[in-house]
C-alpha cells in the first residue's frame, strides 16, 4: 500500500473518531476537535510526524492562552484599534508559521480572543475547554497513524537518509545530475521530530540515532551543494585543486595514543617518502586539534601551512605560527577580527561561511592554492574522506596494535561516499622500511 493510501485512510479515521468524541462530550465546541485532528494528521508522514504536530499545536494553545489572559486586561479605544491588534497579530501568526507551527497556534488563540473580546464576552472560561478540545482532537490524530497502518518514522528518516546518500554518490561520480536541495528538503520534513526526540531522550549508546544521521547527512549536501556552486561538475572542481590525503596508522586503525608524547607510526623510510609528498603541494592542512596536541612545525619546501578552527583556542607560541612558512588559518567569520588581533602578521586568518570540505577548498583557491595535501587529525580526516573530496589516499601501515579504545582513530563512523559498492581504485603497494604504503584514487579523479 502506498504512503499517500495510509495516510488518507489514516486521516478518515482520525476525522471520524474526533467526531465522534466532538459529538459527544463537546457538543458545542466540536469543531475544535475535528480542527485539531485535522491539523495533526493532515500531511503527517509516520508516527513521529503526527506527536510532533500534536506537542507543537498543544504549545501554541497554551502559550496562546497565557497571552490571551494578560490580553483581557487590555482594552481597546475603539473598534478599529481592536481590529488592527487582530490583523496584526494574524500577520505575525502566518510570518512565523514557516519557522514553526507553534506560533500559528498561538496567534490564532489569540485571535479567538480579542474576537471574542470584542463581542463584549470573556473569552477566559473557553480557555480551559479549549485546551481540552486540542488535547483530545491531537490524540485521535495521534491513534490514527499510530493504529492505522502505521509508518514507523525511523524507517522513513533512513529511507530519506539513504535516497540523499545514493544521490551524493551519483553527484560525486559525476554520472548524473542529481537535485541535492530536493534531498535536502525532503530531510528536512522529517528531522523536526527526530530531534525533539533526541532532545528529550537522548543519543543512545548502540547506534546513531535518526536525527544524527539526517544532521551528518544534511552537511554532507550542503557542502555537495556548495562544491557544485563554486566549482561546477566534478571534473571542473578537481581541475583547480588536487586533494591528497596522506595517514599512517596502526594494524587495528589508530593514528595515535593516549599519552603525552605523539606516537610515531612511521618508519623513517615513510616518513622521507611522505615529506616529499608534502613538498609537491602547494598547502599542507591538519586540523586544530593536531595543532594542540602535537605542536607541529610543517615546515616542508614552500608548501603553505593550514588549519581549520571554529574556537580559534591557539596559543600564538605554538611552532605552526613561528613565522617559517605561509600560515593560514581558516575560522568561522565572527572569529575574523579577534584572531587577527592575537596573531597579527603571523598567520593569514580568513573568514569562511562553513568549515566543511566545500568551504575550504573555496577559500584555499582563492589563495592561489592548486594542490592540497590533507594529513588529520580525525575529524579533518572524516570530513574529506566520508565526502568523497580528495583525489588520492595514501595509507601507510604501521605492523603493530595501539588498542586503546580512547585513542584517535583513522575516521569517526558515519555514511561514507566510497562504501562497498564504490570501491576505492588501488594504484600501488610498497614495502618501506617495515611500512606498507597503499595508495588509492577517487573514481572520478
């Protein structure tokens, strides 16, 4: 049975049993019920959808009715006065209600007020049967897609979730043309009450959950989108940059411990090879907390250093700003002024709209940047990797366990690009010192 089936039938019975109860215990006011039923189950997709719409219409009455109270206190000059405060107050209920339901709920009760008010009743003692008349017309919504063939809204999320992945892939293979903000659209309909969910519930601990997976993958359209917009069609993109990821790490996927030196996974025979990577870049990007930690120098021949920060919590005196060598520091555009202030002629800080892959490919380019090699820490790493933003891998072994479940890991779990079915193109293996280097390609580089 299709979705759009379920829910008329889902909505007849809502109508019918919000009827019925109106009918029955609230003869005179009935149609507040039906009304309700009505709003919450109208283009309800699940289970999830139709609570959501429920809580937020019960929100908007209530907080409707508080303002109502404190507007019976208030009277009016004339009727036109009164009549202005009505169509002002119905402006602002269908300006917001794009941003959320709730405050059209809330006007509207304030408009059953002053309406009522002007006809010289109390519109205090209906308050409380209007309340009751949400409660219960949300209810009969709310057992309608519950009861009547049900659609589970984890289900629909990772429906949503995989459709905008297989659409991700397609973009980044560049075999079609998909419609990402469609994706995008569609992902946002049905994360509203994933996350009240997750707010009230919490992250479970076995698995991501929805809400997780519709904000993971709403960034990773986003920065598709935003790919798309600066640079046009995958080949067009990877003609102005070429992304190199380079990382060693450990049998069992660390690229590091816990303790307070940095551990070196490398030979130096992988160590010498990769340094001449570094220098056939023109900018060599770690992020912020690799810069912390392990307080690099990268220098490397005339490569450009750069790091990525939302805080901009550096120290001035850590190596990557000596002055050695081009630093840039990429950082969100509210940050700008304060960290030029602190670093002054020691690091070039640039204001970007995201700090996603998108973004600072952008930037990067417009610092004359062609070629970019990419070495972590984990969350840079993940960023470009589960994008499908780079060109090549480079992936040195190390022959020995870290097995520590705190340390950093290679990557974050989370949808990635290249999954089973998109299979990374290995282009060579080779045994340096006690190292073994594989290196892959992108598809569509």
């Amino acid at each position: 049975m299709s979705v759009h089936t379920r829910m008329a039938l889902q909505m007849l019975v809502a109508l019918v049993l919000a009827f019925a109860i109106g009918m029955l215990a609230f003869p005179q006011h009935w149609s507040w019920v039906v009304l309700t039923a009505f709003i919450v189950c109208s283009g309800a997709v699940g289970r999830g959808e139709a609570i959501y719409k429920g809580v937020l219409r019960l929100g908007g009455a209530v907080g409707g009715t508080l303002a109502a109270a404190a507007l019976t206190r208030v009277t009016f000059p004339n009727g036109v006065a009164g009549a202005a405060t009505i169509f002002l107050v119905l402006f602002f209920g269908m300006w917001l209600r794009t941003i959320n339901y709730a405050y059209w709920a809330a006007c509207a009760t304030l408009i059953f007020a002053l309406l009522q008010g002007s006809q010289g009743a109390s519109p205090a003692p209906l308050f409380a049967v209007r309340v009751v008349c949400i409660i219960v017309g949300a209810l009969c919504a709310i057992a309608a897609t519950w009861f009547v063939y049900p659609i589970r809204t984890e289900l629909l999320v990772r429906r949503r979730v995989a459709d905008a992945v297989a659409a991700l892939r397609e973009a980044a293979a560049g075999t079609g043309a998909p419609d990402l903000d469609h994706h995008l659209r569609q992902l946002a309909r049905v994360a509203p009450p994933v996350r009240l969910h997750r707010m009230v519930f919490g992250e479970p601990k076995a698995a991501k959950h929805p809400a997780t997976l519709i904000d993971q993958t709403q960034a990773r359209l986003r920065d598709a989108i935003a790919r798309r917009a600066a640079f046009g069609a995958p080949g067009a993109e990877r003609a102005k940059m070429r992304v190199q990821i380079s990382v060693a790490i450990s049998l069992d996927g660390y690229i590091d411990d816990r303790s307070a030196e940095r551990l070196v996974l490398s030979s130096a025979e992988d160590l010498a090879d990769m340094r001449a990577a570094r220098e056939a870049c023109d900018a060599i990007l770690v992020g912020a907390e690799t810069v912390r930690r392990d307080n690099p120098s990268l220098r490397s021949g005339s490569a450009a250093r750069v790091t990525v920060t939302a805080s901009g919590d550096f120290d001035p005196a850590l190596r990557f700003f000596d002055g050695s060598a081009r630093t840039i520091v990429l950082t969100t555009r509210e940050r700008v002024e304060k960290l030029r202030t602190r670093f002054g002629s020691r690091a070039e800080i640039i204001g970007v709209d995201g700090l996603e892959p998108a973004s600072i490919i952008a930037a990067l380019t417009d610092c004359g940047v062609r070629s970019l090699f990419v070495e972590g820490g984990t969350r840079i790493l993940t960023a470009f990797l589960a994008s499908g933003t780079f060109d090549r891998l480079r992936l040195a072994l190390a022959p020995f366990f870290v097995g520590d479940d705190g340390a950093a890991r290679f990557v974050n779990a989370g949808p990635f690009l290249n999954d089973v079915k998109h299979r990374l193109a290995l282009r060579s293996v080779r045994a340096l010192g006690d190292m073994a280097v594989l290196e892959y390609e992108h598809p569509g580089a």
